[in-house]
C-alpha cells in the first residue's frame, strides 16, 4: 500500500479485512501523520477490533487526527469526553478488582483505562466539529450550550445548533429544538412550534420525542388534548425502553386516564420505570400500594418512600412524613416526620403547610421541641 492519504472508503475497506491485518496496515500510516489512518486506528482501539481494547489509546489516536482538522475525529473526541468510557467491555465483573492500583489490568494498560468525562473538552471539540457540519456534534453543542455544562449557558447558541441539525432531519436536533421552544428559553414558550419539530422526531420513532408529545397532548399545549393518544405514545416509547414513559404510562393506568383503570399494569410499569432508575416511579409505587390494594400495604410503601427520599425526592420525602406522623408501615414518630418535612421544604416542595390537615400538624408538633 502507498504511503498516500488514506480515503473514507480505502479505511472502509482496511476495517473490513481481517482484523489484525487491518491494525497492521493502519498503523504505520498513523504513525506517519495521516490523519485517516490516525481516525482508523482510533476506531480499531475503541472497538477491539483486531487491538487489545484501550479507550485511552483511542482517544490518543483521535486527538492526532483532530488536531489536524479531521471533523469525524473531533466529533468522536466530543462524544467521548461528553459521556466518559469506562473499563474495557471486555472486561468481566471477576476481573474488575485487578482494576486497581497495581493489578494485573494496571500492568496491562500503564496509561490507565478509563477516560472521565470533561465537559470543557466536549465543548471544544464538539464545537469544532460543529462549525465543520457534523450534525451529531451539533446536537451535543447543542445541549452543552442549553445546559451550561463546559460553557456558558446560552439558548440563543443553543437553537442554533439544534436548529442546524433539525433541518438535516436529525431527530435529536428536531427533539432539542422542540424541548427549548415548549420550555420558553427562547422567548414566550411556542407550543405550536414545538409540536411540530417534536412529531417531525416522533415520525423517526424517536421514544424520549413521543414522551415528549404525549406530555403535550395531556396538557393539551400545542395540540389538541388528547389522554387517548398519550397513552399510545406513552406505550410505544415505554415499549422501546424509556423510563420515563413507564412511569407517566403507570401513572395514567393507576387513575384510569386515558384508559382503563388497571392497578395491575400500573404497578408493572411503575416497577419497571423504578428498577430503570427512573426515581419518581418509587413515590409512585407507594401511592399504588396504599390507595388500591386492600388492605393497603404500607409497610412496603413506607420502604419505597425510604428510598426515594433518601435521594432527595420531595414527594417522597413528604410522604413518608405523613407515615410517621400516623404510625403506619413505620413507628409512630414526630420528630421523624418533622425531619423529613424540613427535608421536603428544603427540596422545593411547595405550599407544604396546606397539605397538612389540622390534625396531621397538631400529631406532628406533639413531641417537637421547637424552641431551638
């Protein structure tokens, strides 16, 4: 092979060939400066592909070609820094306490095998990559800017960019720039324009799109309500895996919104949406299992609100206040339940006092030595 540039399609091929001979063909072209070659290699690192996997090689391989204006590489530079890489795929759960100072994998990969993620770098190149057209890095500068991670926050820089990759028919481009015109971040919230960016993402089957305009739908911002056709959304997207369509889908079973009334596939997906490490599922859970079942079982909601809460859910903590203020599924205890009301308050649960009966704060101030 010639010392020449490597083409996309000539580092199509290269990764298509038996793996070792790919990484041996590549690499010392890499080493020699072309920027394809560099790309090629990083890729064969990320993946294992005919290389010992090493993300840290990779993003070494990356960053050569990047620095040489290579837009692919400095998209995956932004990718990677966004989101950070753990241990090796390969790695098994056995393995992974020689992951420490001086194991055997410390041995293996003496320049480490993690990469952390780096919200100034992801800026960085994504931003390049960006300016060089690359729509999934738009979408990544995208967010940073909407989010003020790495940059300063800036919705104005933020529709641009998903607005850049909207009208390339990206749906994530199409789903951001919806999510800021429904949220107002641009100026008075404009629903009808969002809605319709928001279906154009939906029409790509995109699930956290269809959450989105199920939302929208029992609102009834944007689009006319329609309980019957966020239940359809909510069930295709809980169907592709989004948690929180599980938990807004358990929500409209467990009060017959929409549909049926239907504990039972109410508590599927709420569970389903909690084990997801979807948080608002837990409260949610509790509520089921206090106000459907007889007799009701607070014992396992007053655990489910513990948990939560402990993650700092307002409503869970509430919740569990209550419990303690009436002895159910815990011991009966005020002091308890003043503590997890302050923690409620503090986390922005509001108008919290109106929630409280006259009884409820007379059982909660019994007890309470508010004197300081």
């Amino acid at each position: 092979m010639s010392q020449s540039i490597l083409s996309r399609r000539e580092r199509r091929d290269k990764l298509a060939e038996r793996p070792e001979e790919a990484a041996r063909r590549v690499r010392p072209l890499a080493v020699g400066g072309d920027p394809e070659a560099q790309f090629c290699l990083a890729e064969l690192y990320e993946t294992g592909y005919g290389l010992v996997q090493s993300f840290i090689d990779a993003a070494h391989w990356f960053r050569a070609a990047a620095e040489q204006g290579h837009v692919p590489a400095q998209a995956r530079l932004g990718e990677i820094y966004l989101t950070g890489r753990g241990a090796p795929a390969s790695v098994s759960t056995a393995a992974r306490p020689e992951l420490g100072t001086g194991g055997l994998l410390t041995r293996l990969f003496p320049k480490g095998h993690n990469i952390d993620q780096d919200f100034v770098e992801a800026a960085r190149w994504n931003g390049l990559a960006a300016a060089g057209g690359d729509v999934g890095a738009q979408v990544r500068l995208g967010f940073l800017c909407a989010s003020g991670l790495g940059i300063e926050r800036d919705y104005t820089a933020a529709r641009k960019w998903f607005t850049a990759a909207a009208e390339q028919d990206n749906p994530a481009g199409q789903l951001g720039l919806g999510m800021l015109l429904a949220g107002g971040h641009c100026g008075p919230p404009d629903f009808a324009d969002a809605v319709s960016w928001i279906e154009k993402a939906v029409a790509h089957d995109n699930p956290t799109a269809k959450l989105c305009l199920a939302i929208l739908c029992l609102r009834g911002e944007g689009v006319e309500r329609n309980d019957q056709r966020a239940v359809q959304l909510l069930a295709e997207a809980a169907d592709q895996d989004q948690p929180e369509a599980m938990y807004y889908l358990g929500e409209l079973y467990r009060t017959g919104r929409g549909t049926a009334l239907d504990p039972s596939a109410a508590e599927t997906w709420l569970l389903r949406s909690a084990i997801r490490g979807y948080i608002r599922a837990l409260p949610a859970l509790g509520d089921l299992l206090t106000s459907t079942y007889d007799p009701p079982d607070f014992l396992s909601a007053a655990n489910l609100y513990r948990q939560a809460a402990d993650r700092g859910n307002a409503e869970a903590q509430y919740r569990l206040a209550r419990l303690y203020m009436l002895g159910r599924g815990v011991p009966h205890d005020p002091e308890a339940a003043a503590r997890w009301l302050e923690k409620a308050a503090a986390a922005g649960l509001g108008n919290l006092c109106k929630r409280l009966s006259a009884s409820d704060r007379d059982i909660m101030c019994s007890g309470v030595d508010w004197r300081g």
